[in-house]
C-alpha cells in the first residue's frame, strides 16, 4: 500500500457575475469548482505518485541508485537496471470528471540512450488512448438506451466532453461485450 501525504493550500474565489444570484447561480459555479479540484488533485497526485516510484528504484533526484530492478523494462534493448531520470512530457485523458491534464516522468536508458516513460504501463494507460477506462465503461452503459450521436450530445452537454459518435461507436464495439457480460451476471 503507497502511504503519503499532500500539503496544499487552496485559495477559492467564487466570482458572482450579477448583483444578485440564486441557488442556480451558487450550484453552477461549485460545479465547475469541484471539477478544477478533481483534475488539480488528479494532477498532484499521479505526479507525487510517479515521484516515489522513481525514488524508490532511482534513488534521491541527485543520488541515483541503479542497483534496484525495476518494474519496467528498456523498450528498446529489455535493460531493467541503469536508468537516469530525463524530465516530463504532457499526455491528458477525458473522463467522467472531464479532460485529466498530466504530466508524465521519463527516464533515459543508460545502455542504450532510449528515453521513453515506463508510467502508462504501470498506471494502466494505454497507448494512443485518450479515454479512461472507466468513461468507455460508463459510454457503454449509456449507449445501451440511446443512439451513438445522442449519447455523444449527451456527454457533451452533461461533462463537457467532446466526443464524436464515432468515437462512442468504437469504444461500443471494442468493449460492449465486456458490458454485456457484467450486465448478465446481476
């Protein structure tokens, strides 16, 4: 089990466009104030998350250790053991909370040079992917009822996703099965 903890303080500043508001007014904006929250905790987290892997099979930032193998592997020449630490690159995933922005941390072979990040295998990303598994799960339970343009309006006009019907329509047919099944043993 990873323990660790966050410390951060959030600053909120809800702005009321008009001198007096209603209920709807104060509902609208802690919506999209607790969507901001999910996706800078999400954030925070998968970043700490990332850090203290690497610590763990790394060593400290500037004290490496590579005498640790690791959970990943070189893609390119299979290493498991010399890996330096080489920074981050941006990757995002709609979900049901809306689109997730994140970084992930890359390490650089020492054997080979390749620098690649091992964390979408260790966190379930797939590659090339930009839906999480848990909104394809959710698109398919939805769809069951509904067109694939409906339900594309729909999560575009509930959680804000841009989400073509061709896109509901792959993830129907890559995963509907799997649904379907889950359905029948209830």
């Amino acid at each position: 089990m990873l323990d660790f903890e966050l410390h951060d303080k959030f600053k909120v500043r809800i702005k009321i466009p008009q001198a007096e508001f209603n209920v709807n007014d104060l509902v609208s904006c802690c919506k999209s104030l607790s969507k901001s929250l999910v996706q800078s905790f999400f954030e925070k987290i998968l970043y700490e998350l990332q850090a203290h892997i690497l610590n763990h099979y790394l060593g400290a930032v500037w004290n490496s250790n590579n005498s640790i193998p690791t959970p990943w592997e070189c893609p390119r020449c299979r290493n498991r053991i010399a890996f330096n630490r080489r920074g981050k690159r941006k990757r995002s995933l709609k979900s049901s909370v809306g689109i997730l922005c994140f970084h992930l941390l890359q390490v650089t072979c020492l054997d080979c040079e390749k620098t690649f990040s091992p964390f979408p295998l260790l966190l379930g990303i797939e590659s090339r992917h930009r839906l999480t598994k848990e909104l394809e799960q959710f698109l398919c339970t939805v769809v069951k009822d509904n067109s694939y343009s409906k339900t594309a309006k729909a999560f575009n006009l509930l959680l804000g996703l841009d989400l073509s019907p061709t896109t509901v329509h792959r993830t129907v047919q890559k995963h509907g099965q799997e649904v379907e099944v889950i359905e029948d043993l209830r």
